[in-house]
C-alpha cells in the first residue's frame, strides 16, 4: 500500500511474491485462453489458433442454459433464505441474553467449519429418511445451511458495533418497531447485509459437494462442468462456461469487499 | 396511536409558526425553592406505587413509592447498581415493573410501550443515529409522527437553537465534540415536547468545566420550559446544585427523599450521611453522652472547628489539601472523622492533640437506623 519507499522490499522477495501471484492467477488465464481455441479434443498448447466460434456454440446449447438457470435459482433464493434468517439471528444473539445463546452461535457458524461432504452425507440421508424426493429445493435447502452463516457472521459483526441504545432511542421517540428497523436498524446493517448476501450468492453459485448430495436430476452450472469434462467433445464450450462463472461470481465479491470496507466508517460512528 | 399523535400535534407549537415553540425568559415562572414553598402544580406527574424490578434473584428495584410533581427537576442519585436506572428505564417503557403500578400523568401505563409514552429520554451515550445528520437527528420524532420535511426541519432547527448549535445541522454525529452531541441529544428529545424529560446520567461523559456548565444550562432549560425532568446521576454535587428535590437509592431502595438542604443536612441513615458528601458519623455511645441520646448522629466536616479553648480533645492524624479547603483527619476517641478548615488556616501537624467543637444544632441525629 505504501508508495513512499521508505521499507524498500528486496528484489527477490518482490519475484517471489510476484511468481506466487502468477502460479496463482496463470492458470485462471489459460482457461480464458483454451475458450477461443480451434481444437476441441485436447488441450493443445499452444493453441492452433483463435475463434470466436466457441460463444455461439455454448449459446446454443440447452443444457448450459438450463444449468445456468438452475444455478441463479438456486443463489438467489438461499441468498435470500440466508438474509432473513441470518440477520434474525444475528439480532437475536447480539441483543439479547438467553438460554444457549452461545450454543446457537456455535450450531450457527458450525455448518462452514464442517466440510461440505459430512453437511452433504448427512442432509441426503435426511431427506431420504423424511422421504424428501430430491429437487431444486433440496438444492436450495442445502445451499442456505452454509448461506446463512456467511450473512450471519456479518450482520452480527454489525449488529455488535451499533449502539444498543439506538433502538431504545428509536422507541422513546415515538417509532414502533417497524418503523424503528425501517428507519434506524437496516440503514445501520444495510451494508453488511448486502456483503454477506454478495459473498452467499457467490458461494452457493460455484459449489459442487453439497450439491452433488442433495441434487436429483438437475445439474447446477459447477456440476454441469464437472460432467463436460469427462466428454471430450466441444471442450472449449466449459472453458466459456468457466469465465462466465468467473466473471458472475468475482462481480459480487469485488463489490462485497469494496462495501464492507466502507462500512467500517459507517458503522463506526455509534457514539 | 392515533389520538396520541393528534393530541401532540395538537397541543405542539410548532405547528403555528407565528408563536415560538419555547416561551422566551421574560415568561419564565419565578423559581420556588422546593415542593414545600410550593410553586408547582399539584398535578404529578410520574408515581410508582410499591413498584419493584426484579431480575432473577436480583432486586434492581424494590418496592419504591414515589411522586414527582409536574415541572419538577426530579433527581435519582445512587451509587452504580442501585437501581436509580432501572427506575427511569420504568418510567420510560423500557422495563416492566414485577409489581407495583407506575403511573405517568394519571395514567397506569404497565401495557404503554415506549413509543406511547409522551416521555423522552437523553441517554448517558446520547444515541444518535450515526447514519443521519443532525437535523433528521433532532427531527426523527416529528418525522415518525408524520410531520412534512420542511415543517419538522424548522421545529428541529429551532430545536438546535435553543441548546446553542445554530447551523449544526448538516453535520453528522461524529463530527461533534461529547459535549455539543450531548446538546443534540436534548433537543433530540425536547422537540416532542414531551411532558416529562428523563436524563440518564447525561453529563458523566463530559470534563469537569463542561459538566458545569451544562449542569447551569440544564437548570436554566428546565424552568424555562416548564417540563418535568428526572435527572439520574451518581454525582451528589451535581444532585444537590440542580434538583428540586433529590431520592438517594440504594440496593434497589430509596434511603431518603427531600430537598438538596435535607439531603446534605440532615440525613436520616449512615448510607445517606456517608454518600452524600461524606458526612461524618459519630458512634451512638458518643452521642449519648452529648445530647442522652442513643443514636447514630451525622456531622459535617465542615461544622468542624479546630483548634478552640474548650472542646473534645482529638488527635490530627493526617491532611489533604483540596484547593479552597483542607481536609483534616482526626482520631476522636476511636472514630475517625474529618473536618474541613479553610486554605487559609493553618494546617495542624499530624499527632498533634487540638481541641475541636462545633455547633449543637450541626448534629444531627439518624434515629434508631444505623
């Protein structure tokens, strides 16, 4: 961040962290590069040469597009699921003091910590034994459990720097609770929320384990990938596919990270 | 809801803008010194009858009977935890007594939530909306009982001149000093015009010059306006230079209740003798063979004369210098008590044996509580 040079950085550690920053992000370049390739049955490089002809293939194919579709349902409404009831709970657990308060905290976050294969094992074995049948809402069911702690861990983080006496001085003048979280509550969690659905949206849309559990028929973008890859016909089709799915899921979080830094201001002023 | 906004925006000046919302000095009522020489209203304003507040096994508030008389300056003084705050918070509408009734104006309010009471509050943190500026700030009350945008910002802005903040307006919260937030705070709550003013230590955040002067200003306000004020704080200097009247509480209690000259001069237990300004108490043996009575009995330091031809014999065992004053501790018998001199007098080396007396009507005795 630093422009003034006074802590000037060795040459080699400069390399260094630049190679890391490349071994990093090359890759991510190369598949934008595979995507307007000629050759379509291995990955040849370098590439034979250049076309566009890719993007309209991948147009016109109905199962990106039903898959794509699937995806932004599936974000969208565990995105939503995730900001009600996450910001209820954040409110619940930072305003008020109750029995098993740091219990619920816990079983709250617990879902991120686990990894995806034991949420996923353990909600397929659940739908199946309350003889669920498997569709977009199981889906979206397993999307919102680790949705949910991605909002709550934000909204409670703001919820924890806005003075309490805020929604009493809402009250005492004369606001009931409606107009109290109309006018005082979201306007102080608003960026929060809006980060913490950005970053729920953008993990719901490229996850794979849980989905893979909890998804009958129906393939979401990621799965729909991991399946065209094995065909090695049309491959440069995933490759538009995947930066596509690149730039929809990187838009959120760059937007996310910009509001949540901002919000530090916002925020910070209770008193 | 409905008729109460109308009878607010009925009864609320603003409204008119020919006559000004906060009658100006020449109309200001000649001040009485307290509920005794009258000059209040015999309406009250706010009483508790046995109102309790209990969390848990904790009694935050227990059994307190109390009435405020409307236009009174109303203090709670106590130490932390004894309950002054949960008492305002009760009238507020932010807690609900375990027993008792609280009525304000007349009217049991147990089932009144905070939004209906024509009560407001200024909290020790003052509370301002960090995401507002401070003219939507000061209008947030008469915005959320429907008043249009030029109407309510007028009525805050003179709101803001009468707490001498002209011209703050488009500023936020955080580029305010403690002291001028403080001041928005107050008119945040006056411009509703509520009927009783509730003051949670407001001036505990401020330095000692500011708290001074906000201690006159509030004073000054309050019988300008008319307008109940209970006032809780745990600085009795700051309780007896503004009350009216002052209610000590402690452990939930109230210990006792009168005028600031009461208080300080006769208080009726150790608790009230020892918090308010450190009065010294005497042992009953002592005082019995003073007055043939067995009592506690409270004395000021400052009723203390040393150094006289005749008296009791006490022993200096040590001296602070406060300024204007110096405080002197003496060994009288086995009580250690203080006195204070003036600057200017000498000081007594300490060990030293001096004869002290004082006035008998400066004893004041404390009855059968200790």
């Amino acid at each position: 961040m630093r422009s003034d040079g006074k802590t000037r950085a060795p040459f080699t550690l400069k390399a260094a962290a630049g190679l890391g920053l490349a071994f990093m992000h090359l890759p991510i370049a190369l598949i934008f590069v595979y995507a307007f390739t000629t050759e379509d049955k291995s990955y040849q490089w370098p590439p034979p040469g250049f076309t566009l002809k890719w993007l309209e293939v991948t147009w016109n194919r109905p199962d990106v597009w039903d898959a794509l579709k699937l995806s932004l349902q599936t974000a969208t409404i565990s995105t939503l699921i995730a900001m009600v009831l996450g910001t209820l709970c954040a409110a619940a657990v930072s305003r008020t003091k109750f029995f098993g308060r740091e219990t619920i905290s816990l079983l709250v976050i617990l879902p991120i910590a686990l990894p995806g294969i034991i949420t996923g094992i353990a909600l397929r074995s659940a739908f199946s034994i309350a003889d669920i049948p498997f569709s977009i809402w199981t889906i979206i069911l397993g999307h919102a459990t680790f949705c949910v702690v991605v909002v709550y861990n934000n909204a409670v983080a703001r919820f924890r720097r806005t003075s309490g006496s805020l929604v009493e001085a809402s009250m005492d003048l004369g606001a009931n609770s409606f107009q109290t979280f109309r006018h005082v509550i979201l306007p102080n969690i608003g960026t929060a929320l809006l980060a913490g659905g950005m970053l729920a949206f953008a993990l719901s849309f490229d996850e794979v384990i849980v989905t893979t559990f909890t998804a009958g028929q129906q393939s979401t973008l990621p799965i729909w990938m991991l399946e065209e890859l094995v065909r090695p016909r049309q491959r440069p089709v995933t490759n538009v596919v995947a930066m596509v799915v690149v730039l929809v899921t990187i838009l959120p979080i760059l937007a996310a990270y910009y509001l949540t830094r901002d919000g530090d201001q916002v925020a910070g002023s209770g008193k | 809801m409905k008729q109460a906004i109308l009878i607010t925006s009925h009864h609320h000046p603003f409204k008119t803008s020919a006559t000004r919302h906060f009658p100006c000095i020449s109309e200001v009522r000649p001040y009485a010194g307290g509920l005794q020489t009258t000059g209040f209203s015999m309406t009250t304003a706010v009483s508790f009858s046995k109102v309790s507040r209990h969390f848990g096994t904790v009694r935050a508030v227990d059994d307190v009977d109390l009435s405020i008389a409307e236009g009174e300056f109303f203090a709670m003084l106590g130490p932390s935890g004894s309950g002054k705050t949960t008492c305002l918070r009760l009238i507020a509408g932010f807690e609900q007594p375990t027993a008792g009734h609280i009525e304000i104006f007349g009217t049991k309010v147990e089932n009144v939530p905070p939004y209906r009471r024509n009560v407001n509050t200024v909290f020790q943190d003052y509370a301002l909306f960090p995401h507002m500026n401070i003219i939507d700030n000061v209008a947030y009350g008469l915005m959320i009982q429907g008043m249009g945008k030029t109407e309510r910002h007028a009525a805050a802005n003179e709101a803001l001149e009468l707490v001498a903040l002209p011209g703050y307006g488009d500023r936020r919260p955080g580029q305010l000093s403690g002291g001028q937030r403080q001041r928005v705070a107050l008119a945040r709550a006056l411009v509703n015009k509520p009927k009783v003013l509730l003051l949670d230590e407001p001036l505990g955040a401020l330095d000692l010059k500011l708290r001074e002067q906000m201690q006159e200003e509030l004073k000054t306000l309050q019988r300008k306006l008319g307008i109940t004020f209970v006032f809780v704080t745990h600085d009795q200097g700051e309780a007896l230079s503004m009350a009216d009247r002052v209610a000590v509480f402690n452990d939930g209690k109230i210990q006792q209740i009168g005028s600031p000259q009461d208080i300080y001069q006769r208080p009726q237990s150790r608790f009230v003798a020892d918090f308010v300004g450190s009065s010294n108490v005497l042992e009953p043996a002592f005082v019995k063979q003073l007055t043939g009575t067995e009592s506690y009995a409270s004395l000021r330091p400052e009723a203390i004369r040393i150094g006289q031809p005749d008296g009791h014999s006490a022993t200096v065992i040590g001296s602070s210098y406060l300024g204007g004053t110096t405080r002197v501790g003496l060994a009288l018998g086995d009580m250690r008590i203080n006195a204070l001199i003036p600057a200017d007098q000498a000081v007594p080396e300490n060990g030293t044996t001096v004869q002290i007396n004082w006035q008998a009507d400066e004893l004041h005795l404390m009855g059968g509580k200790p």
